[in-house]
C-alpha cells in the first residue's frame, strides 16, 4: 500500500507559477513511476507529466516546456512546477504512482485543486 498527499495548489493569476508536492509513504520501495494528472470541470483526467525511478520524465506533448516534474533524492516526493499558468490549467491536480508489477498507476491521492484567474 501507498498513501499519497498532495499540496501547494491555490489561486494563482495567469502567467504566475506554482509548485505541487506529493509525499509517497507506505511502501515507497515498490514504486516504480511516479506522476501528475489533472481533471478539469466537465473533461476526462488526463496523465500531465511522470516520471520513473530511473529519472527518465515524460510530459503530455501539449504542456512540455511549461511543467517540470522531479523528485528529491529519497524518491518519497514528487514535485510538479507549472510555469507561465493559463486559465486552461485550472484543474484538480492528482499524484499517482506506478508500482512493482502493475501496468498502470494504481495508486492515486485525493487531489488538489489549482485555480488560474485570468
């Protein structure tokens, strides 16, 4: 089991930045990739950014250059800076990981919200 806790999301005006923190606890020594998605009102989740235990990083084509995903040196916490915020980037913003013999990411926390006004 996984415990995901997610924060750092707010208000924020357009063109300003934040940064998202998950704190993985549990049995962290099965995780295998790490990553953020978002759910915004009336659309489908959709995975943002991940990242794996090698450090090898993948962006959703349409927000590379704008997100960063990393983590510290523990591999515990995962962080995800968004840069230049647009009101389309209001969202729940969720941590998930990937862990040992799973496909997918099967471990998911509650979610925190980010509003970007314009």
């Amino acid at each position: 089991q996984v415990q995901l806790v997610e924060s750092g999301g707010g208000l924020v005006q357009a063109g300003g930045s934040l940064r998202l923190s998950c704190a993985a606890s549990g049995s962290i020594f099965s995780i295998r990739a790490m990553g953020w998605a978002r759910q915004a009102p009336g659309k489908q989740r959709e995975l943002v950014a991940t990242i794996t235990s090698d450090g090898v990083t993948g962006y959703a084509d349409s927000l590379k250059g704008r997100f960063t995903i990393s983590t510290n040196n523990a591999k515990n916490t995962v962080y995800l800076q968004i840069n230049s915020l647009k009101p389309e980037d209001t969202a729940v913003y969720y941590c998930a990981v990937r862990t040992s013999g799973s496909a997918r990411y099967n471990y998911w926390g509650q979610g925190t919200q980010v509003t970007v006004s314009s």
